[in-house]
C-alpha cells in the first residue's frame, strides 16, 4: 500500500478538479467538452400526451457520430497523457539504476509519445479529409 500512498492525492485532486467544474485551486471557468453537453439544448416537439424518447447521441448524420467519437477519445488522451508521463517519470526515479526499470520508464514514455500522437494525427486527418471534400 505504500507504493501507492503517492497517487492517492493526485486522484482526490483530480476528483475535485472534476466535481468543482473544471478547477479546484482557483476560479478559472472552463467551458465542458463538446460531448458533455447536453442534447436537451436542441428543438425537440414532442405532441402533448405523446411519450417521446431523445437521441442520445446527438447526432444527426454518421459524420457526427464518428466526429464524436473522436472528439470523446482526443479528450480522453488529453487527460492520460501527462499521467503516463508522471508514472514514466515515477518509474525512472524510482529506478535506483535498475535497468530493468529504466528501460520500463523509457518504454513508457515512448509509447505515450506514439499514441498522442496518433490520436493528433487523427483529429487533423478528419480535419483535413472535411476540407479537401468541402463537408465544413
């Protein structure tokens, strides 16, 4: 359990980053990522004594529901990226010149470095793809 005594305050600041709406040290108003909000923004009738059911994805055409899947995953390695590079660092500290874990810390950095990449790559791509074919 004492290995992990460290990243107990990292997980409850980052809960409260959460919970307060974006900051937990001071007043910075962030607005939600685009796949938080809410559907309920959107015109929607529903006839009086009718039982309407919502999309839950808010999406009207294939395109947005792939432009929010990658939307959801480029934010999600927003968020993992500096923790994986905090466990390479944990792991090349805590190395005491084991090359064993050196080599892991080193593994970890590189493949954190590769996947946001990838996942940048991706973003631009799409974004490229729309403006060669004139979609935006």
């Amino acid at each position: 359990m004492a290995k992990f005594s460290l990243f107990i305050p990292i997980f409850f600041l980052a809960g409260a980053m959460l919970l307060s709406g974006g900051s937990a040290i001071g007043a910075i108003d962030i607005d939600p990522p685009p796949f938080i909000t809410s559907c309920a923004d959107k015109d929607s009738v529903c006839p009086p004594g009718a039982i309407c059911i919502q999309n839950p994805l808010c999406a009207q055409s294939f395109e947005d529901i792939i432009e929010s899947v990658i939307n959801f995953i480029f934010y999600i390695a927003l968020a993992i990226t500096p923790l994986m590079i905090l466990v390479g660092a944990f792991y090349y500290l805590t190395s005491a010149g084991d090359p064993k874990k050196i080599k892991t810390a080193q593994d970890i950095f590189l493949y954190t470095a590769i996947g946001f990449a990838i996942i940048l790559l991706s973003k631009g791509l799409v974004a490229i793809i729309k403006q060669v074919l004139s979609l935006t």
